[in-house]
C-alpha cells in the first residue's frame, strides 16, 4: 500500500510525502501527482522518510526524475546508493 500526501508552501516548493511500498503498480499514481505539481511551475520535492520498500522499476523512476527537475529529500540510508548507481548510468 502506498500513500501520497501533497503539501503546497505558500513561498515554498511542493512536497509529495511517500509513504509505504512503492512498486510498480503506484508509479501511475505518482506521476499524476508529479504533474499536477510541476503545474504549480514551483520546485517539487519527493519526501522518502516514510517509503518502507520500493521495487527496481520504481527507484529507476526516482532516479530518472533526479536527472529532470525533482529533488528528493529524506532518503532512507537503504536506497541512497542504490539510487546514486541509477543516476550514474
């Protein structure tokens, strides 16, 4: 199961809270979120403090937006290198 909270700063960035497993079946879901944040034309932030387990598609993705516009934040310790090697290749 996999909640998505978005919080908008009024002077801020647009934070899109994760929280539980993110697999592949969500990343639907996520992007959806993803654009309607990024039509709020401010920085958009993925919070990962509360992700418990995410599949190989899943952190790819996370990986891929890395590389656009998204920053993450709260990263578990598990995922940083897994993600790091994503964003390398």
């Amino acid at each position: 199961m996999l909640k998505i909270d978005t919080r908008i700063e009024p002077s801020g960035p647009v934070t899109l809270s994760i929280a539980g497993h993110f697999g592949n079946e969500h990343l639907g879901e996520l992007k959806r979120a993803l654009q309607r944040a990024r039509r709020s034309h401010k920085e958009v932030l993925i919070d990962l403090s509360e992700v418990t387990l995410v599949d190989r598609h899943s952190l790819q993705f996370l990986a891929a937006q890395t590389r656009q516009d998204i920053k993450l934040i709260n990263c578990p310790e598990y995922l940083e290198p897994w993600i790091s090697k994503e964003c390398a290749e």
